[in-house]
C-alpha cells in the first residue's frame, strides 16, 4: 500500500527561496542548510558581506516555509494546537512577518542602475 493508499502525503526533502528580483535562489533541506545556491552574474559585484547576508536570510526563509508546511503536515495528521505550540514550528503569521521584517532590512535593489559597457 502506498503512502496516498494509507491517506499521507510524503513530506518533502527539499525547499526553495528567492530574492525579490529573482536573481539569488537556493535550495534547502528542511531546517534552511543550503543544498545549491544560484546567483546571477550581477549579483557578484555586490559587497560580499551583503550577498552572503541575503543567502543567509533566503536558506531563513526557506527554512521558516518548510517550517510552515511541516505544521500544516503534522496538523492534517491530528496533532493539537498545544503539540504545535511545543513543537517550535512556526505559523503563517509568524511566517509573513519575518518575511516582511526581513526584505525591508535586506534591499535587494541594484546598487547602481548604470551598467558597465
């Protein structure tokens, strides 16, 4: 009998976040340890210390949806409101909050609009 016989979904193994331009993308396992990351070329020219904070904020990011869909999962499952609670997983709110509070603090827009020739 296969897990959609028995009424469960296989969890996922990997998840994924990306800058608001779309130029920085990584892939994570589920607690946000990165597993591949993209960067466009431009991206490159940024401060270094800048473009590993929005790495680091994304494999966050990543980390807080998997944390999300894991609460949804365990939910569906028949855990209580309190198991949640103990279980540290966090809720859409918290979820869209950091996300908010996150983008603001880490811009990602170009430092410079003119282009190099």
């Amino acid at each position: 009998m296969s897990n959609s016989d028995q009424g469960t979904m296989e969890f996922p193994t990997e998840f994924s976040a990306h800058s608001l331009t779309g130029s920085i993308r990584v892939r994570t396992t589920e607690t946000g340890l990165p597993m591949a990351v993209s960067v466009e070329p431009g991206q490159l020219r940024r401060d270094p210390a800048a473009l590993a904070g929005e790495i680091l904020r994304l494999c966050g990011q990543s980390a807080a949806r998997a944390g999300l869909e894991r609460r949804k999962q365990l939910k569906e499952a028949g855990f209580t409101a309190e198991m949640l609670r103990l279980a540290g997983l966090p809720t859409e709110e918290e979820v869209a909050r950091r996300e908010i509070v996150a983008e603001r603090d880490y811009d990602t827009e170009p430092e410079s609009w003119l282009r190099s020739v």
